[in-house]
C-alpha cells in the first residue's frame, strides 16, 4: 500500500517537494528552536547552499517561525549540508 508523500513549500525558492527532502526548523514551546523534529511552528527550507544564504539574507526563517534567530542555525544546518551523510540529503 502506497502512501502519498507529504509535500511543504521551502521558505526560501518555493518549491513544493516531498517533506523527508527538505530541512525542517520547529519553534517550540520555549522559543527555542529545534531541527529535524519537535512540536510546534514549523518551517522547511531546501538542502542547498543558495536557499540557505538567501534565507538568513531575507529573514525568511525568522518571519515563518515569528521569532530571532542566532546565526548558529544556518550554521548548523550547512554543517549538515556539508557533511552530506543527513538522511535529508540522502533522500534527494
């Protein structure tokens, strides 16, 4: 039995893709953030070098999730990005 993806739009290009492609960033009850999983406001981004500058440079994280964010988050997720051994990455 089949199940259909589960599709979001990356915060930064747009696009509509299939959710287990794209870095998940979740605000959760304490204002903090955390990556790939939690409760709460959720945004997506694409694993790609671009999407990833042009959201720091536009805010676009910190306006989908209405909260600040350190830079440590950009850097964390190019860190996973780099490595390339994340399931997300993997997935594409």
């Amino acid at each position: 039995m089949n199940q259909k993806p589960v599709l979001r739009r990356c915060v930064t290009c747009r696009k509509v893709v299939d959710r287990t492609q794209l870095f998940k960033v979740t605000k959760d009850h304490q204002d903090g953030v955390v990556l790939e999983g939690g409760m709460g406001r959720s945004a997506y981004i694409c694993p790609n070098e671009s999407c990833l500058q042009e959201a720091w440079r536009r805010k676009r994280l910190q306006k989908a999730l209405r909260c600040n964010l350190d830079f440590n988050v950009i850097e964390v997720l190019q860190d996973r990005l780099n490595r390339g051994n994340d399931s997300v990455c993997e997935a594409r």
